[in-house]
C-alpha cells in the first residue's frame, strides 16, 4: 500500500501514513502528525492501533465499513463500549 497525504482546507487525511517504515522514520512522521494537530484536523486510517493511540485524541473503529464505535482514544482502547471493538482490541479477531 501507499500512503497518501491530502489537506483540504484545514483537514489533513493520512492513508497508513507509516505502512512499512522503519522505527526511526514512523518517529519522525508520529511527531510530524503532533506538530500538524496545533493547525489541522488530522484523519489517520491506520491498521496500527498502537500508532493510533500515540496520535490520536480521537479514534473509530470500523469493521467492513460500518462503525462499531467512536470515542475518546483513551477510552476506546482501555474502556471500550462495545464488545466488537473490545474482541479487536485485545486480539480475539481482526
């Protein structure tokens, strides 16, 4: 896969922005995507759910393109309300 960068007005999408970097480079694209939070809405599609926690003040989880759940990242991943994301999330399926 590509990723893909697109900034509309003060949106900024991201498609699996760090698929297949090295350590060292996600770093550097993660603090990219901090210093991009202080003047855009950032939207990340992103299959790494640890990379989703560090980045993200918000997160949805989808599956086959519904949403499950919509929350708080923080809550989502340590208090999920719905059984489907909770099963994602600690490895049950997905």
């Amino acid at each position: 896969m590509r990723a893909v960068l697109l900034f509309a007005r003060k949106c900024c999408w991201l498609d699996e922005p760090c698929s297949a970097l090295d350590p060292i480079s996600t770093g550097r694209i993660e603090e990219l995507i901090t210093e991009l939070k202080q003047d855009y809405t950032v939207v990340i599609v992103t299959h790494n759910m640890q990379q989703a926690a560090r980045c993200s003040d918000h997160t949805a989880f989808m599956y086959l393109g519904e949403l499950i759940e919509f929350s708080d990242t923080d809550a989502l991943f340590t208090r999920p309300a719905k059984k489907q994301t909770e099963d994602y999330i600690t490895g049950r399926y997905g």
